[in-house]
C-alpha cells in the first residue's frame, strides 16, 4: 500500500506541474529510458521526443491534468501501473475542455529507490474526425 500511495502522490504531482505548464518539472518525471506513445505521433523514446512532444502540448493557453483511477504495484515491489483520465482545456472565457480521454503510465522502481515513469501512453475519447470528401 505505500508504494501505491507513493505513486499516486506523485502522479498527483506530475499533473500540478503540467497545469502550471512546467515543461522541466513535467518530463523530470520520466526515468532516462522512458518512452511515451501519444496518439496519432510517432513514439517518443528519448529524453528529448519526450520534452518535444511535452512543448507541443503545454502551449500558452491550454491546461493539461489528468486524475488517477486505479494504482497497482507488483508483489516485487518494483513495477507499478496507473489508470486514469485526463482533460485538456484551453483558457478562453468558458475554459472549454477541448479533450479528454483516458491513461496509462507503468512506474518503476529506480535504483535510488525513487519511482518513475517509464511507459506513458493516453488516447481520447472524442470520437474520430469523419474523413474529409474528395472534391
């Protein structure tokens, strides 16, 4: 139980830093071989796709949180996985959420002891645009 609240409390963190629109703070989350597959992209597998794609979505304007659901950790203590769901709202008069969808992160046990992320992956649940007629 306290590495699954361990893991949650720093998911809860991760997602303040990405409100707050702290691109270092966000990807300081990952471990050094994370990999992050975002919808739609290329997967991003080195410390710099992972800060590229994280600029590409903290952009002034716009709030990226997310929220647990369920943290499980392994009896060995070493791997963990996170479900949950996130929204994305841009800051207009309304803060209309123009996103939302859903999570999973894998977290393991660094050899510091320290949890981090190491797999990352998020789809929406906004139905896929309809395939634009040729003319």
């Amino acid at each position: 139980m306290h590495d699954e609240a361990a893991i949650r409390d720093l998911d809860t963190q991760w997602s303040k830093a990405a409100s707050a629109n702290d691109l270092e703070g966000t990807v300081a989350f990952y471990s050094d071989d994370a990999t992050v597959l975002p919808p739609n992209a290329p997967i991003a597998s080195t410390k710099e796709a992972i800060h590229i794609l994280w600029a590409s979505l903290l952009v002034p304007g716009a709030t990226v949180s997310w929220q647990a659901a369920k943290v499980e950790v392994s009896r060995s203590g070493d791997l963990g996985y996170l479900l949950g769901t996130y929204v994305v709202t841009l800051k207009d008069s309304r803060g209309k959420p123009v996103d939302s969808g859903k999570l999973v992160e894998v977290w393991k046990k660094q050899t510091d002891g320290k949890w981090k992320c190491v797999v990352d992956t998020y789809n929406s649940d906004l139905p896929t645009p309809a395939p634009e007629k040729a003319k």
